[in-house]
C-alpha cells in the first residue's frame, strides 16, 4: 500500500520550491510511517535548496519535526502506532566501533529508511537529513523516532529534532558546561540562542552573547545572556576579555560555522578553555592558525555534530524540563504556517527577526 499526501519539494539549485503530491510507501522492515504535526524551518532546509548540501535533487525538505506513528514494519518493538515522537537524524546503529566502546552519540553508521518516496511520476526524492518532513506523511527508519510525552505541543517538541538540541548539546554535551563558568556564545540564530540556553541550564555564572544584530542580541538577553556584545561595534575577543576579567572565557561556542568567528572564538577563550564549532561551513572555507598558538593555548578544540545528543536520552529529558516550566521552548517559535508558506519563511530567514517558522499541518 501507499500513501498519495502533500509535501514541500525542491527541485532544483535555488529554485522556489513547490508544494506537490508525493507517494510514500507502507514501512518495511525497521521502518516507521509517521504522521507529521509540525516541522521547524531550519537554516539547512535551504542549504539544501541552495545546492550547498549536494546536488542530489529534487528534495523532500524538513528535518525538525514531530509527530504520531501510523504503522510500523516488521521487527519494530521500541515505537508503536499511537506514539507521540521526535524524528531526529541520527538514528544509532548499536553495533559501529564508537557505539560498542559506549558513546552512541558519535554512532559512525547511522541509517535511514532504504524504501524511497517518490514524486507521480516515480522519480525518487531524497530526503533532507533522511527525513523529509515538510509533508503530510513521512516514511523514516524507526530509529528516527523518539517517543516522548504527549502534553508538549509538536510545534515546541519538533524544534529538539535538530536547531535548539544542537544549541543545547553543544553547551552541555560537547562544551561540558559546568556551575560558575563563563561562557560565550558567538552568533546567536537559533543554535546560538539554544546554547545560551543550554549555558544558562548547566549553572553557567556568565553568559556573554556575541552577534552583529541588536535583534538578536535582545532574544538572547531574554533566554539568559547576562551580557551582550555587538561585534560590528565592539572587537568581540577584546570585548570577552574584558568581561571575563581579561583572561577569557572558560567555554567558547561558535554558532556561525565562518573561519572569522572561529579565529575569535579561539582568542576569545582562556588558557586551557574549550571551543566548540556547531556552526555548519561550507566546503570552500579554510582555516589558517599559527599552530604555536594552538600549541602555546592549550585546552581543547572540538566540533559538535548534533550537539552530540543521544536522542533516546536527551529528548524525552529536554521535554520533561519543558513541561517543568524549566525550559522555555515555546521562545523559539516566532510564527506558526502553513505547508505553502515554507519560501516565504526562506526569505524571513534573511530578516534576524525570526528563530523558527514552524510548519503545523
């Protein structure tokens, strides 16, 4: 059997995309057929309409979502229809040599649905981040889902299936965060706001924010910046110093992915501190170091992929805080649209304005 339903569709580099009818077949072995409720527009939804992802067109774009399982394959047990889930995209596989050592959030072969949904006419799409989203119905290895409870809305839940866990991890899984440390955050979109916040959860005793955009720099102050710093303005290394007693910060995130804030999240930190790149670039950037410094600084450089969450533990604990009233997700949802407002979200994107268009069906 197969599902005939409506999805958003990239078809070509930096092409609008289109809302189009899509066929989605009944899960297979390991698979799982999830109704989708909400899906955040995410800044690598249009990386993947721009090209800059691959050319591996047309795409079924929207990764950060939640929803409810219709059906399951055969030899699913963790998920079951009715279940109320996160899709996340790094579905981990148990067996790789980083999964067996005991750290599944660096799995090295995670996996995806092997059926394809396909346009009418039978070409095949390929999922953004194995997932697709931006559609009605979507077919995902049952991995992908994280079952977490039914009271959040899926409009905050789905934002913890990519943008805001990033954010999160990135402070607290991968910067290891800690009571009275400094830290500073440099670019605050959606990751960045996510990691003042995840700063702000692990007790951290200062918070500097760094942007280009006031806007920006206000939500942040709201999610627990206790500074702010405008580096079109301000040297933002000089600026961190200073407020950090003119050593820098213990933790530096940098939440651009450019090889400029990277130099300044570097200089920016104190001897011995951390750097945590969540920022995405692109393949061309390079990065030139005077490798004494990255010698003579010591401390440690790291890169954070996914905020190197595991989603069976991180998801359903990030939810349970939510609904505490200890994690202000409902922040991060500047507007509710529809399916056919996806481009247009694309274009507010440009604007600083906006932390996540959400997608309700």
């Amino acid at each position: 059997m197969t599902h005939q339903v409506r999805a958003v569709v990239a078809r070509g580099k930096g092409a609008p995309v289109s809302l189009e009818t899509i066929i989605v077949p009944d899960p297979g072995p390991g698979e799982a057929l999830v109704k989708v409720e909400a899906c955040g527009v995410c800044h690598t939804d249009l990386h993947y309409r721009e090209g800059g992802i691959n050319d591996d067109f047309p795409f079924l774009l929207g990764h950060e979502a939640a929803g409810v399982v219709e059906s399951v394959g055969e030899g699913v047990t963790d998920v079951a229809p009715g279940d109320f889930v996160i899709l996340n995209w790094r579905a981990v596989c148990g067996q790789c040599r980083a999964c067996l050592r005991g750290r599944p959030w660096y799995c090295f072969d995670t996996h995806n649905a092997k059926q394809k949904m396909t346009l009418l006419d039978g070409t095949e799409l390929s999922p953004a981040l194995g997932i697709g989203a931006f559609a009605e119905k979507t077919l995902v290895a049952a991995g992908q889902c994280t079952k977490v409870d039914r009271a959040a809305s899926a409009a905050v839940a789905g934002l913890l299936g990519c943008g805001v866990m990033a954010g999160i991890g990135a402070a607290i899984n991968t910067g290891n965060v800690g009571r009275g440390d400094t830290v500073a955050v440099i670019g605050c979109g959606g990751v960045g706001a996510s990691a003042v916040v995840g700063s702000s959860l692990a007790g951290a005793a200062k918070i500097i924010a760094v942007d280009i955009d006031d806007h920006k720099l206000a939500t942040a102050k709201k999610l627990g910046a206790t500074h702010t710093v405008n580096s079109k303005d301000t040297d933002a290394v000089e600026a961190i110093r200073e407020l950090t007693g003119g050593f820098g910060a213990d933790v530096v995130i940098e939440a651009v992915g450019r090889p400029e804030t990277y130099k300044q999240a570097f200089y920016a930190r104190d001897l011995a501190g951390t750097v945590v790149l969540v920022g995405v670039p692109t393949p061309e950037m390079k990065l030139e170091l005077p490798l004494l410094d990255v010698f003579g600084r010591g401390g440690t450089l790291k890169s954070s992929w996914y905020g190197d969450c595991l989603p069976s533990r991180d998801f359903p604990m990030l939810i349970d805080l939510y609904l505490q009233g200890r994690l202000d997700l409902d922040a991060f949802v500047t507007e509710t649209i529809a399916l056919n407002d996806v481009e247009k979200a694309f274009e507010r994107m440009h604007g600083g304005d906006v932390l996540r268009s959400v997608v309700v069906l």
